[in-house]
C-alpha cells in the first residue's frame, strides 16, 4: 500500500481482544499492514500508531467494539459476528474474514429436546438475550423466560436455573463433559469487519483499497 500523505487523517482499527485480535493482526499483515508496537506484549499503551500508514490501533473487549465503531471512535472494527448480533449497532457489516468459526447453538440435556418440539415454556440461560430471544420469539414463535448470565452458562441445566442455554459452540468438548449437547443451531458464526456509516464515506477510498486486498488473500 501506497505510503499516506502527511496531512492524511488517522484511520483507526478498534480490534477485540484476544485471539480476533492476532488473527485479525496476521491478516493484515499479509496486505502490507503492520504495526511493530503491537508486538511488544509488555507494552502498557493503550493506542498503537503506524506513523507511515497512518493507521491507529487499540484493543477492546468484544462487545464493545461495534460501540466504538457506531459512535466513530473507530472507522473499522473487527469482532465476532454473535457480537454484531447481539449489540445490534448501526454499523455496515462488509466482509466475512473467515476465521474464528464456530455456531450459536441451543444446547442443553438431551432430556430437554421434547420442550424444544412442543413450544411449551421453558427457561433460558444466556450471555446473548438479544440472539436468544430473536430466536425462540421470532423463528420458533415459543414463549420462553430469558435469564442472562456473564459466567459459564453450562451450569445453568446443571443447578437447575434454566431448561436449555443459548451459547457459543467451538468443538463441544465443553458441552459434552457436563453432559449437554447441541439441540438446535441458531446460525454459523465467524470473525467480520464493520465499517463506521460516515467513515463508509469520507475514506471510501482507503477503506475500499483495504478490502480489496483482503478479498484477495482470501481467494489466494
């Protein structure tokens, strides 16, 4: 990528922590975007610069990303796609990176799949309410009580506090441990970038010429 003009306004990456963050890091490496104070883990910044590129980068936690990136903090964020869902924010979504994939699922003991068929009340532990009550009350019209919890949502079933959970599910190795499996897939996640609405406009250029280039390492 080109080398930015001096009086060029910083474009500003908001990334969420952890393993989407190095994934994300990695992929832009590939089109030529890097920034080497990234990769000094003891660092204490909080905002990264790439002087030449005139690119900033920070690091937030998931659910907060679409935040900066709604509110123009950010012009690009890259996070989880139950995240999107979730937090519902008015971004553009504008390209599925690829990695990070895995399903939100309804799970729960298998004793439990005949209150899924019968759309009877039932009770649902979640850290997604939004996802959760989207699901039940629009595609499967079951009237259910929607707990939300920010721990392991797995014990749920286990203590008793709710019927089934509505979670993220990787491999299920989880699940399968604490004798609950996958009842019903909700939808296939994965890693995306979204795109600030005005930034969308006054950097269509940078932003276009970003993902121009990330579409074609990803059909290399």
């Amino acid at each position: 990528m080109n080398k930015q003009s001096q009086d060029m306004r910083y474009l500003t990456f908001a990334l969420g922590k952890g393993r989407l963050a190095s994934q994300a890091l990695e992929l832009l490496e590939q089109i030529g975007i890097t920034c080497e104070e990234m990769k000094d883990k003891d660092s204490r910044k909080l905002i990264f610069v790439n002087e030449d590129l005139k690119l900033r980068f920070f690091l937030a936690k998931g659910p907060d990303v679409p935040t900066y990136v709604e509110y123009g903090a950010a012009d690009i964020g890259v996070v989880g796609s139950d995240t999107i869902l979730e937090e519902n924010r008015r971004v553009y979504e504008v390209l599925d990176l690829g990695f990070g994939k895995c399903r939100m699922c309804v799970c729960g003991p298998v004793s439990a799949k005949k209150l899924l068929q019968h759309h009877e009340m039932i009770r649902v532990a979640t850290k997604y309410p939004k996802i959760a009550k989207d699901y039940f009350y629009n595609q499967k019209h079951q009237t259910v009580d929607i707990i939300k919890l920010n721990g392991s949502v797995e014990l749920g079933p286990i203590v008793g506090l709710s019927d089934v959970i509505v979670d993220i599910v990787e491999t299920g190795s989880t699940l399968k441990e604490n004798g609950l499996e996958v009842l019903e897939e909700i939808c296939p996640l994965s890693a995306r970038m979204i795109v600030n609405q005005v930034s969308m406009k006054m950097e269509a250029e940078r932003i276009r010429e970003i993902l121009q280039a990330l579409k074609s390492t990803k059909q290399r």
